[in-house]
C-alpha cells in the first residue's frame, strides 16, 4: 500500500470484471479530484465564515449572526450564492482571455498542490516522495495567476499590485524553501506521510520542532515567509485595501472575484498543513497517539489523524487571521528588506545549525 | 492631460526606424516610451477619507509628484450664508466639518456675537466648552482610527469607534441629533442639559482616561506602525510657518501655538490660568520633528487634554439661563468680525459683515483642512506609494470642509 493511490487499493477490488483497468483509474481521479474540489470549498466557506467571526469579536463584534440561525454560520453560503449569481463582469480594454483565466490558474494551482497532501496517514491521492517538492512548486504557481490579473485588468492599481505580488513573492519563497531544509534535514524525507510517522515518539509530541532548536526558530521564519507567500496581513501589499484600491483584484467581481478567496483559504490551509507536517507533528499528537494504541492503524486511527491535521490547519489559519486583525501592513521597501536582508540569512543559519545539532547528536549517541 | 503627456513626440519614429534598417543599420533601435506612471488617487479611493482627487505621478513605487484636487463636494456654502438669514445659516456650519459640527457652530456663533455685543450666560458657556471638546475628542478619534485603517490596521478603528458611540450617544441626548448638531446657537445654547448628562459625560471622561492608553499601546506603539510612520512626511517647523498651518499640523512640528491659549475666546483663559490642559508638541520622538507619527501622537494626547477640559468645566459649572434674550428676527448691527477658534483640525475662522440687515452681507469661512491641504504637494514626492497614503491620513482632512 506504500505506492500509488489509496482510493485506488480501496476500489479496485470492488470493480467487476469487465470493466477496463483505465476507466477503474478515470473513475478514480473523478472521484479524489471532486474531493479535493470539495475540500477546496468547504475551507472557504469556513474559512470567510471564520475570518468574519474572529475579526468581529476581536473587534468588539459579534459578525454575522442571522443568516441560518446559529451565528449566522449559512453567511458564508449565502455570500457565495450571491456571487455566483452577480452579473460576469470584464472590463472594456481588459484582455478577456487572460482576465479569464488568471482565477482559474490560481485555483488550478492550489488544487493540485492539495492533491499532494495526504488526508490521513492511509488515505492519500499519490504517495509522492518528493510531495513537498509538489506542494511548493504548485503554490508558486498561483504568482503566475495573481501577475496576469494584475495585468489583464488594464488597471493601474491592479498592475501596482501584480508587481508587488511578484517582488514579494520571489523575495520570500527564498526563505520559505531554505527553513524547510532544517526539518528535512532532521526527517529524512520530502514525502509528507512519512515525515508525519518519523514524529510518532514521545507518546505522538515527538514534533520536529521539539526535537532541534534550530527547526523551531525555522518554523518561526517559514510561518512569516507562508504569511507572504499567501499574501496575508502584515503582508497583504498586493491588495493593500487602503493603498491601491484592492490592488489585483479591483477589476474583478463576482464569481471570479470568489474563486481569488477560495483560492486564499485553500492556500492558507494547505501552508498551514505543510507548517504541520513538517515543524508540528503532521498527524501525530497524543490523540492519534492513543487511538493508535486503543484501536490500532484502523479507520478510527485514521479519523483521528485526518482530525488533528484540520485542526493543526485550522489553528494555523486562526494565527494568520489573528496577525492580519491586530498588525498594520508593512510598507514594500521594508517586506523587501525583511526577506532579503534578515530572513534569508536567519534561514541559512538555521539549515547549519540544524545540521551541526544533528550531526553532534549523531556523534553522540 | 497633463504636460508630460502633451509635449511627449517619440524620439525615433518608425519612419526612422524604417530608414535606418533600409541603410543597413544592424541595430534595430526600439521606440520605447518610458515616463512617469499617472495614476488618480481619488475622488473614489479609500485613502482620500471623500472625494478629493490626488493626481500622483509615479516611479514605479516611488512618488515623484503630487497634486491635490479639489471641488467635488463644493456646496456654495460661503454664498448660501450671504442669501439667508443670521439664524438659518447654523445648520449649513454642521455641513463643514461633520465630524465637528459642535466646533463649526460654535465659530459661526462666536462670529455673530462679536457683532451683536452680547454677553452670554455662564452656563451656557459652559455647555458650549464641554460639547466642543467632546466633539474634538469625537472628531480626533475618527482621525486617529481612520489613519489606523490607511496603514492596514482595522482594529484600532473599531475600537475609536466605540467610544465615538458613547459620544453620539451623550450629544444625541442633548439635542437630538448625532452628527449635525445646530445645538450651539447664536446666544447660547438650543437648551439645557437634560437630567444626569453631565453625571454621563463625567462617567464617560473616567472610562476614556482608561481606553486611550489602550490606543497608544496598541497602534501607536506598534513597532510596524512606527516604522510605517516615523520620518514620513516630514514638515519642518519653517515648513509648517510657511504654509500657515494650524491645529494638530503644526504642534506636529513644534511649534506652539493653540488658539485656545493664545487667541482665546469663550472662558478657555480661565481654564489655562486654573492649569486644567496643556498643549502637547510633537517632539519627534520616534523620528524627525514633524514627521506623521507627531502629528498622530499630538491628536492622541489632544483628547486627553480635552478630557481635562471637560472635567474642569463639570467641577464649576454655573447654574443659570443657557441662551441669551434675542429678538425673534435678528437684526445684526453694522460692522465685520473675524473670529477664528481652535478646530480639531485647526483654526476656523468666520470673517461676517453685517450692514444691520437680516443677512450677512459677506460670509467668508477659513477653513482648517483647506488651508493645511497645500503642502501635500511640498512633502509627497520623494515617498513611497504606501507613505503618500500615510501623509494623506496625517494631514486629517475633511473633505466637506476643504471644498465646503
């Protein structure tokens, strides 16, 4: 079971016999890609659900609290209806084709890079050794897309905030790929579900973050690089709301203004996820610890992971949602400054201390 | 379009281009066209608090050049005081500076007294002094959380406004009315305080003493707003002189000068020489003098001032009549006054000349915003984009006001 897809081993027993090979593997892309589709969306009507929520009460608030009944937690539905049903709007001397397209190559980006992440330590959509490798090419993909909406609206506040998603972006992925390179280092692999299992110790806190200090300064660095990488708050220069208008994204409306928020929160959970997997323990915490004794490797072992993960992911978005409500925004000179200047150094130390930390340590014992 | 736009003839046309390939030129010289990026920062943009229209002509990032543009609010307010009667003009004040309107009415009246001669009652006064520094810290907590929002942190503006609330609430109790007050007359004021007012303004004052020390900690000590906001947009002392600033724009330079203390007008003497407020200075103590951080911590420290005002007034109140005796049809005797008083955003003056009639015969206002608006154009080039909105948001204006 340690290749190819989960769903697959789950399925293709159940297939009858005359049914071609190929149509049993569509079928089962079909069925991981909706899920992934589905996962997509329920993060962001969660996740727009929850930014209101926690901003409001940080703000002496109370947020939506009708629509639904229960704290208004059909907002968020209702808000999406509203969108898909908005007049599709393209501005006059847009390029329709890229205006088009940019939201569906950030989306596109970050389902796949989804697709890479295990839900749970036995249900995957590919066991990818270099998974993480995936995750971050895909995610760095979605530059592309914010860069050709910034220019495909003909708008100048759009296109000040495509140059500053690019300036910032190729700044802070420098930092974002090298402190991931500490907990590799300590782990030993790139693919997610086996970094989760090497932190099972320690009745399931054998967290790489605990394991070497210089991992826990790095997952400091690589949160502040995520922040950027997802363009939130104190990071948020490419729509700098009170600066350039709603910088890429002033020309949008509608449905395709939404698919840029789903997008936001898919990338937000799946950064958080990625924080997890490799600095916090991924699946493993004294939970899954226990279910794992009570229960074995079963689905309750299973449930738990898949559980402890969207917590983990959840706790990471509400840290995000925290910074953006409670920081002003830094200005585009000093985000430059920060990233070349102190978090790529303050990386490449972390990698070599990592390294010399686990090297004594191997000396040692 | 604007001079660079006009005067632009390409430096090698295509008919060059064309000439010098045929001569069997190897080097194809491209016709690229580089000049500054124009952009209209306004009338519809959310760090121009309105409609005023910033023409910025920009490097990429950096802001080479500046100009303010203004009329997209005007409503003859000016020539509307020529054409109605004394009286009816207050409420066209309000619709200066709404965020001041108590301030605003207070000039007018002050400006119209000054004609009339006559001495209002204490208590009157003394209503009159605690709802225009109420108003100011209204007003300055606005500006305070607004500015909080140009630098991206919504919080702290949430926050300004819930105290706001309470003060809406308190002038809403005392006239009716929550953002166009008209309840400073010429005389007085419209009526007393209603039953346990003052006991509220003075609860109030006790729970705002607590919640400012909140805003300072939480945005103007906020290491990311410093950096965001300390040596940006710097005006000099000479600067601030030049261009005649007033108000929190030039204290935010250091230099000393509040007309309550200097100028005073209504009972604000007696209230320096008691020691109940001080006038706080920009001391450029994050950065340069008179760069936005000073000007913001001035406003900050402003309410706190007025709070003193305000308890100062509550401990010697005068009972007595709120409006003085004035005929039904105001008849103001012949002559001009000029009275400027100090508005949160600087002096308000009201120049009036009356020939005895009914109406003014001339109604000039001195607006603060308009008159501190100038020197965006002085102290924007050679900033950031995101600076240019932090300078905008520091000079604090009203659009209503700029264009009245």
């Amino acid at each position: 079971m340690n290749d190819g897809n989960a769903l697959l081993h789950l399925l293709q027993p159940l297939a009858p016999d005359f049914v071609p090979d190929w149509a049993v593997v569509l079928t089962v892309a079909i069925i991981g890609v909706s899920i992934v589709i589905a996962i997509v969306g329920l993060i962001a009507l969660a996740g727009t659900w929850a930014e209101r929520k926690v901003s409001a009460h940080i703000q002496c608030r109370y947020g939506p609290m009708y629509v639904g009944g229960w704290h208004g937690w059909a907002q968020a539905l209702a808000d999406g209806i509203k969108l898909i049903s908005k007049e599709d709007m393209i501005p006059i001397g847009a390029d329709r084709k890229l205006f088009m397209l940019a939201p569906s190559i950030l989306l596109g980006a970050v389902f796949a890079a989804l697709c890479a992440m295990p839900l749970a330590p036995a249900f995957y959509f590919g066991y990818i050794d270099l998974g993480v490798f995936m995750i971050l090419a895909f995610s760095s993909l979605t530059t592309i897309g914010v860069v050709m909406a910034g220019w495909a609206s003909n708008s100048k506040w759009s296109l000040y905030g495509a140059m500053r998603e690019a300036a910032q972006v190729v700044a802070y992925e420098i930092p974002l790929g090298i402190t991931l390179l500490a907990p590799l280092l300590v782990v030993g692999t790139f693919n997610l579900v086996e970094a989760s299992n090497a932190q099972a110790d320690y009745f399931g806190m054998g967290w790489l973050a605990f394991k070497n200090p210089f991992v826990l300064v790095s997952s400091v660095i690589f949160f502040i690089a995520v922040l950027a990488e997802t363009k939130r708050a104190p990071f948020d220069l490419p729509e700098a709301e009170s600066e350039l208008v709603a910088g890429f994204l002033t020309e949008y409306s509608g449905i395709r203004w939404s698919l840029f928020f789903m997008e936001e929160y898919a990338a937000m959970f799946l950064m958080s996820a990625v924080t997890a997997f490799f600095f916090f323990g991924g699946f493993e915490s004294p939970f899954s610890y226990l279910a794992m004794q009570s229960f074995g490797d079963g689905i309750v072992y299973q449930l738990v992971c898949f559980l402890t993960l969207v917590v983990k992911g959840s706790f990471g978005i509400f840290m995000m949602m925290w910074l953006r409500w409670t920081l002003p925004r830094l200005r585009i000179d000093q985000v430059m400054t920060m990233g070349y200047k102190y978090l790529t150094p303050l990386a490449l130390i972390c990698v070599l201390g990592a390294g010399i930390w686990e090297a004594i340590k191997h000396a040692v014992s | 379009m604007s001079e660079q736009t006009k005067d632009y003839k390409p430096s090698i046309t295509i008919a060059d281009q064309q000439a010098a390939a045929n001569n069997g030129a190897r080097e194809f010289m491209m016709d690229v066209r580089t000049t500054d990026l124009e952009v209209n920062m306004g009338p519809q943009h959310p760090a121009t608090h309105g409609v005023m229209r910033i023409l910025i002509r920009a490097d990429g990032e950096l802001v080479t050049g500046a100009q303010p543009h203004l009329g997209y609010l005007h409503r003859c307010a000016e020539k509307i005081g020529e054409n109605v009667e004394w009286l009816q003009y207050l409420p066209y004040t309000d619709r200066y500076d709404y965020l001041a309107a108590m301030n605003n009415n207070l000039g007018y009246s002050l400006a119209v007294e000054a004609l009339l001669g006559i001495e209002i009652p204490r208590r009157a006064t003394m209503l009159r002094t605690i709802c225009v520094e109420l108003n100011r810290i209204a007003s300055h907590l606005v500006a305070f959380g607004t500015y909080g929002l140009d630098l991206g942190a919504f919080t702290p503006f949430l926050y300004c406004f819930r105290e706001r609330e309470w003060l809406l609430m308190l002038f809403e109790k005392i006239c009716g009315a929550r953002l166009t007050y008209s309840y400073l007359r010429i005389g007085g004021v419209f009526n007393d305080a209603p039953p346990g007012w003052l006991e509220e303004v003075a609860n109030f004052c006790d729970v705002f003493d607590e919640k400012w020390v909140e805003y300072r900690d939480l945005l103007m000590m906020n290491h990311i707003f410093i950096k965001r906001t300390a040596d940006v947009g710097v005006i000099t002392p000479e600067q601030a002189l030049d261009f005649g600033l007033t108000g929190p724009m030039v204290r935010g330079s250091g230099i000393d000068w509040d007309l309550r203390r200097d100028m005073p007008y209504m009972i604000y003497d007696e209230i320096w020489k008691a020691g109940a407020f001080q006038v706080p200075l920009g001391s450029g103590a994050q950065g340069q003098l008179g760069d936005c951080w000073d000007r913001v911590y001035v406003r900050v420290q402003e309410m706190v001032e007025s709070i003193k005002i305000v308890r100062w007034c509550l401990a010697n109140i005068a009972e007595g009549p709120t409006i003085a005796e004035l005929p039904k049809v105001l008849r103001v005797p012949p002559g001009e006054a000029y009275v400027g008083i100090e508005n949160p955003r600087g002096e308000l003056g009201h120049y009036l000349v009356s020939d005895g009639g009914k109406i003014a015969v001339r109604c000039r206002v001195r607006g603060p915003s308009f008159c501190n608006l100038p020197i965006l154009e002085d102290i924007m080039p050679h900033t950031f984009l995101a600076d240019s909105v932090a300078i905008i948001g520091s000079t604090d204006v009203v659009i209503g006001e700029t264009d009245r």
